[in-house]
C-alpha cells in the first residue's frame, strides 16, 4: 500500500529515441501488485519500459483500491496533482497519459472522466489486458472508460513473465490463480468491483508458474479474492481444488516455497487441510479472515459460518500441521455491534491465538447492504474497541516473534539488508529475518538460529 503522491519540483528527463516509459502507482491488496506487473507486462509489447521515477514517464498509472473509506477522494486529490503535473508537462511540448486503473475505476467508470478532465484512459481490472488498445484510442483523442466485464479471458491476453522479457521480479512472486467472489458479505465491495469468482484453468497456472521459476522465483504466493474457492480440472477431466494444485506446483523443479491467500472459511475442504499435512514446502502460514467473533454480527455480515464453526476449522488445521501461525482480518463497529458483541469477538481472538493480524473499523461501502443497515456505530466508540483489540493482536504477535527465539530453521534470501553484509530473509512463518550474508546468495536457503526480534522482524546467526 502507498502514500498519497508527492510531486518534486521542476525536472524534465527527456525520454530517448521512440522508447516510452510508463510509472504504475499501486495501492491496496497483493492482487493490485500482481495486475500492476501484469500491465507493465502487456504495455512492453508496445514498446513501454517501466520506471521507477515518475518525472521520467509518458504514462501514468493509478492502480487503486476501493476497500477503505475515502479511497475514491484520494485518488481525486491525486488526480488533481497529477494534472498540474500534465500542465507544466504541456507548457514544455511534452506529453503526459493519465490512466486509472482497479477498483475504484471500475467503481466509479465515467464519473472520473467528469471530475478529472487531465485523465486520459479508465479501465476497469477485469479489462487490462486492453489497456494497449485503449491508449491508442486515448492518443486519436477520444477519452475511454472501459469498465465492462470482459467475456473473454484476460489472463490469456497477457505475455508471460518469462516470455515478456520483463525485469526481474526478485526471488519471490505473486501468481493470481483466482479471481472475484461470490460471498456477498454485506460490507465488502469486491462482488462489485472485480464481479464473480472465477478460476484459471490448470494449464495456465502451471505455464505461468514455470516461467517465472525458470527466471529465478524460488517462491509462489497464490492469489485470490477468495483463493481456496479454485477449482479445476486437469487433463483427465478429473476435478480439481487448491490442495490439488498445490501438490502439482509442488513438482516444478527449482520452486522451493508456497504460500496463498486470502481464503474464505467456507471454503477450507479437506484436500486442502491434507496440503498443509503433507507437503513441506508449503509454508505453515494461513490468513484465514473471521472479521467478528460474534453470531450475531457474523450472521449480519453474511458471514455464513458461526464462531464455532471457525474455531473447530482451526482446530482440524493445526492438527494437520501443529507450527502453522495463523493471520485473520478483523472488523470493529460493524452496524449493531454491541459491547457484548465486541467482547466475544476479543474471546475468539484469545482463543485462536493469531501471530499476524489486520484489522479495521468499519467504513461505510456506497452500494453494499451493510451501508443500509441501522445501528451505525458511533465513530469513537469504534476508535476505542479498535485500540483495544490492536493492543491485543499486537501482544500475540510480540508473543509468537519471541517464541521463535532460540529456534533453527531455513530462511529464504530475498535482499540485501541496511547494513553491510547483512541479507534479509523470510521465516516458513512470513517474518522478516536479518542474517550475515553474501548478495550472491539471494534465492537459497539457509539455516539459522533465532536469537533476537526486533519491532516487526527477527534477528537469526547462521547455523
């Protein structure tokens, strides 16, 4: 997730030759970090390069994220520098493209153009793989809004990794295997911003998993609105889930580590739970989301699974797997949310025992049924259970980061630390772990020892 824009004085890098630089700004969830690379991706087919320096770009791109509230203001208020920026731009004889891309594209459609006439293109993210297509039609000087769900697959339209000759990804990798939901929890938009779910078929999973192997990933995180609801079939016709794709994954030689999210508790089968029992290289991480510990406000939500219901799901997890630490998402002053209420989703949490946790207040979200409901609760009382149930998470991660102390096990190595010498890598349970180490040994694993932790990372010695 990303600040708000801060556009540095006066700079004009002159872009060489007939190459074309393009500045993707990514905000929201890792299935927006994955669609950005996706565009840098089928924007190199026209002879776009990506840069990190927006002075230096031709084309702008503000990939956003409609779950919090006020998102559609900031993005117009980045809109607005954005084109003053296209002025000063124009003033020179150079041209600046503005295109807003994600959820709050596809939420807001014509009504970007309306309010902020510097943009040029707004394309919704089931629609990007026509984002090529639409600059033309921008550059003949029509202004496209293209926001209708595509009938055909976008994922078919898109260069892969390897075959897109992009830049390095690093040694870790997102890789969207599903998309959209068909939930409905009253307060979330995303039925309505990226439609229903929709799985992609094994073949391309698996040719897009390759490639990104064979360019020097040696870590997947698959990706999905509601992940664990993929399905598939494979060559045989025989059906197929997430537990099954993963154990074909799993038989890439030169992959070295899985994770995914974010799932749904409904959808937690069996040959998904015998996944994280069997196969080691699936790390025993899980972000599994529960949003309130209370029936009441559970059922309100649309939820469709009680409190008991998802600690007995936990219950049967970590039997498969006894060190998996679990994450979940938590939701305050849903509309009706009494003291009560509050006080049972703080038990679930005690309960549960969750090494990572995110949680929120909650937003009004125009067009859902939660923003219909009565009972809104005040905004202070929100920020209070909020502070509240923070310090508790906060305890629990603190408690699990100090429980690794003393403990031996691999480490993936990601990047260079802050100090000389020093590598960063990542724990089987998704820490940051800072370790002595040599650039040229990014992407093994190694062994350590943990003797320290820090505010948000552990500090390990090689063993």
């Amino acid at each position: 997730m990303s600040n708000d824009i801060a556009l540095p004085a006066e700079t004009d890098a002159t872009t060489t030759g007939a190459q074309r630089k393009v500045f993707v700004k990514t905000y929201g969830c890792q299935m927006n970090v994955y669609d950005s690379d996706r565009m840098t991706d089928a924007l190199s087919r026209d002879g776009y390069v990506a840069t990190d320096d927006m002075q230096e770009a031709d084309l702008v791109l503000i990939n956003t994220c409609h779950i919090r509230e006020k998102a559609a203001e900031k993005v117009y208020s980045q809109l607005g520098r954005l084109r003053e920026m296209k002025k000063a731009r124009a003033a020179r004889g150079r041209e600046l493209m503005i295109g807003v891309t994600g959820c709050v594209a596809q939420a807001e459609g014509e009504e970007i153009l309306r309010r902020a006439p510097a943009v040029d293109v707004v394309i919704g993210p089931q629609t990007y793989h026509r984002l090529p297509e639409a600059l033309k039609r921008a550059k003949a000087g029509e202004r496209v809004v293209d926001t209708e769900y595509a009938l055909e697959d976008k994922f078919s339209h898109l260069p892969q990794a390897e075959k897109a000759k992009t830049r390095s990804r690093g040694v870790t990798a997102f890789l969207t295997v599903q998309e959209g939901c068909d939930k409905f929890c009253t307060f979330c938009v995303v039925p309505y911003t990226r439609g229903s779910e929709v799985s992609r078929p094994l073949a391309q999973v698996m040719e897009e998993a390759r490639n990104l192997v064979s360019a020097g990933v040696r870590e997947l995180t698959l990706l999905g609105q509601n992940v664990n609801a993929w399905h598939g079939k494979d060559a045989d016709g025989r059906e197929l889930t997430l537990g099954d794709l993963l154990n074909r994954l799993s038989e890439i030689p030169g992959l070295l580590r899985l994770r995914y999210t974010t799932s749904h508790p409904r959808d937690m089968d069996e040959r998904l739970i015998d996944a994280h029992r069997n196969l080691r290289m699936l790390m025993p991480y899980l972000h599994l989301p529960v949003q309130s510990g209370s029936d009441r406000i559970l059922k309100a939500m649309n939820r469709r699974h009680t409190a008991k219901d998802y600690v007995a799901l936990i219950e049967r997890i970590r039997s498969a797997r006894p060190d998996i630490a679990l994450s979940g998402d938590f939701i305050v002053g849903f509309p009706g949310e009494t003291e009560e209420d509050f006080a049972e989703t703080m038990r679930l949490i005690e309960t549960v025992g969750y090494a990572q946790a995110f949680s929120f207040k909650y937003s009004i979200r125009p067009g859902t049924p939660g923003a219909e409901l009565g009972g809104q609760v005040d905004e202070a009382v929100k920020t209070e259970r909020l502070e509240k149930l923070q310090a508790l998470l906060f305890s629990q991660q603190q408690q699990f980061n100090e429980s690794r102390v003393g403990l031996e096990f691999d480490i993936l190595l990601e990047k260079p630390g802050r100090l000389d010498g020093q590598l960063i890598g990542r724990s089987p349970w998704l820490q940051s772990v800072n370790v002595a180490g040599h650039p040229d040994e990014i992407g093994s694993l190694v062994r350590v020892r943990i003797t320290d932790t820090g505010v948000n990372s552990l500090f390990g010695e090689r063993v």
